[in-house]
C-alpha cells in the first residue's frame, strides 16, 4: 500500500466526529461480557472471586478502549478498518462466552482470543499503513502485545491460582504499555500527537460504554424480576434497584459526563486527560457490575439475614462507581465535589449497621445515599451557572 492509501486510513481533523453504527454494533458485544462478569462474580462472591473478576474485566475493557482510540485515529468508513473493528468483534464474543469458564476449561479459548485480537490487529495496521509514521504505532504495539502473549498463554496452561497471577501480570503489562506510550527498542514512546484526534468521538465512545453497562444492569434486574415470579417483596426490591440505576445514570451525566469533549479540547494534555477519563470509566464499570449482582441477589432473596458478602456488593458497587466517578469530575474540572467523598465514606460506615437487616433494606439505604448525592448536584445547578471544564495543567 502506497503512502498515499495508508495516508486515506487516518482520521483527519475536519473528518465527522461522531462515533459510527459500526462502533455502536461493536459495543454490542460487551453487554454479554458484562453479564457473564456478573453472573461469574455472584457464583463466587469472595476474594477470589473479585479477583478474577477484575482480571477478565481489565482483558475485556482494554480490548474496547484500545479499539475506541483505533477508530479514533484511523477512518473508521474505511473497510479495512471496519473489516478489523468486525474481527475484533468476533474475538470480543469469543472471549465474552469463554468468560464463565475462563478459570477453568476454557482458559485458553479466552487467552488465545485476547492475544489474536491483538496480534492481529498489529500485524494488520503495520500491513496497511506502510509508509506511514503511524505504521510504528502498530510496531510497538506489536512488541508490548507480544510480550503480554507469554504470561496470556502460560497462565492458560497452568491452573488455580498460577493462572491468575499470570493473567494479572499480563493485563497489568499491557495496561502499563498504553500509559506509558509503549515505549520500544528502535521504535521509541508513541507520540501524543498520535494519539488522539478527536475529543468529541472518545468522550461519545466513553458515554456510550457507560450506557451499555447500565444496559446489563437494566438486563439483570429484569431477568431477576421475571425469575423471582412477580412477588410483592421482589417488586419492591425492583423497584429500589430501578431507581438505583437512574441514580447511577444521573450522578453521571451531571456534569463532567456532559463536557469531557470541552474538557479534552482545552486541555494541556489531552491524551493524558483521555487515560484518565479511560481508567475512571473503568472504574465506574466495575461498580455497575458489582451493583448488578447486588441488584440479583436483592430482587431473588429480599428478605432475610443479608451475608457479609452480600452487604459488600450491595454497597461496594455504588461505593466503587462514586470513587470512579470523583475521579472523572477531578479529571474534567480539577476538583471534586464533596457529596463524592462523603457518599462513599457513608457506604462503608452503613456495612456494619446492615449486617442484621433484610438485603432490601440494604438496596434502600444504598439508594438513598446516591439520592442524596443527586439532590446535591441539582441544588448545586441551581444556585451556579453551568461551570466549564477546566482539567488540571
């Protein structure tokens, strides 16, 4: 391929900005890799579980943001790009219906199809991109991506807990990579200005991620209600975990939801800005998902004693999507608001007070917390005007 061609694949700054059907179609995918999350997460509520969880998540999660900053970068109407966001869709569900099992038999079905989606995609970028300077992008990428193929495999190839420090090393390994621009012998760090091209199409992406995990959550609680045969205590506990999950929706979109496209477009850094975006999603994610099996657990068994381990995903999850959350607000306006902080703090001192009360009274406490946090941005809205974005230098 001419320079000229490879030249006709990269986004350019006039190009649209908005994010593609393809891209909408992609994310697909993970509403099922999110729900096997959960489902694996309530079949194993423990340390171990969480641990694993977390592992499977980064893999997956590092799968989509890394295709959100290829179709950043590059065209994505182009069809050798969309021939490859397709084939990482294919890979995405492979590892999706590996997940349930990716501890066990499947391992290597989930670990192989992690390494071919990106080995491939590298391979395939530095194909059609010669010629071009971002063709070294797909060579470090090609080398930091081998690299993590070797704890990916091993890990497979082992059992139980070796397994899990492998997978960990390896997700830790290529997130690292990205954070730090994949530096390369020969080849160097990425530059930033090959990062990102446009503001507005990775705050889209990041907004419709978010939606899809409240998607499954949405998922969950419906399959729950259904399950639970429609009694008055499930209906109840349905309705705290519905309104659980406007909160959620609501608490994010005021206000940095709104304006991380403003925020990345004046930013000093953008790209840095994006990673932590990126990471504070990230985060937010994990804490739809433990809320997801909060949400389960309390629509199925409303009343009753509430487990220690049950307390910890009905209030963790909230607890760990608010802790993303500041994150985000900090990244977008340099500060945190203090119902932020404070939520988070009366999560964690409300555990030991709910250990002798039914799971629906813990859902309710959970629900007002984040209620509270909602009157306070309302309130806060309505005595300041809208404030810009005003990321950190």
């Amino acid at each position: 391929m001419t320079t000229s061609k490879a030249a006709g694949l990269v986004r350019k700054a006039g190009d649209p900005q908005r994010a593609t059907f393809l891209e909408l179609f992609f994310d697909l995918v993970f509403v099922l890799a999110l729900a096997q999350l959960s489902r694996g997460l309530a079949e194993d509520l423990g340390w171990s579980g969480a641990f694993r969880t977390l592992v499977l998540l980064g893999a997956m999660w590092w799968v989509w943001s890394s295709t959100a900053w290829l179709t950043d970068r590059t065209d994505p109407h182009r069809p050798v790009i969309q021939a490859l966001v397709i084939a990482t869709m294919v890979g995405s569900l492979v590892m999706a219906a590996a997940v349930p099992e990716a501890f066990g038999d499947t391992g290597l079905i989930f670990a192989g199809a992690y390494v071919a989606i990106q080995l491939g995609r590298g391979l395939v970028l530095v194909a059609v991109l010669r010629g071009h300077e971002l063709q070294r992008t797909g060579v470090r990428g090609l080398f930091w991506y081998g690299l993590s193929a070797l704890p990916w495999i091993a890990g497979a190839l082992v059992h139980g807990t070796a397994r899990g420090a492998l997978w960990a090393l390896a997700v830790v390994l290529d997130h690292t990579a990205g954070r730090i621009g994949f530096p390369t012998p020969g080849a160097g760090r990425t530059p930033s200005q090959d990062l990102v091209i446009s503001g507005e199409h990775l705050a889209e992406r990041y907004r419709q991620f978010f939606i899809i995990a409240l998607g499954e959550l949405i998922l969950v609680t419906g399959l729950a209600l259904s399950s639970s045969g429609f009694a008055p205590h499930g209906a109840v506990a349905f309705a705290v975990s519905m309104a659980t999950t406007v909160l959620l929706w609501r608490i994010y979109i005021y206000r940095a939801g709104q304006v991380l496209a403003e925020a990345i477009a004046v930013s000093a850094d953008p790209v840095r800005l994006a990673r932590s975006a990126s990471y504070a999603h990230l985060a937010m994610v994990a804490g739809v998902v433990a809320a997801a099996v909060g949400d389960e657990l309390v629509i199925a068994h409303p009343l009753g004693h509430t487990p220690p381990a049950w307390i910890a995903v009905i209030l963790g999850g909230p607890a760990l999507y608010l802790a993303g959350r500041a994150r985000f607000e900090h990244a977008v306006f340099g500060r945190v608001s203090r119902s932020r902080p404070i939520g988070v703090l009366a999560l964690a001192a409300l555990a030991p007070a709910m250990l002798p009360l039914p799971p629906v009274v813990v859902a309710a406490a959970a629900a007002l917390v984040l209620t509270g946090i909602a009157i306070s941005d309302a309130a806060r809205a309505g005595r300041r005007p809208p404030e810009p974005p005003s990321p950190p230098g």
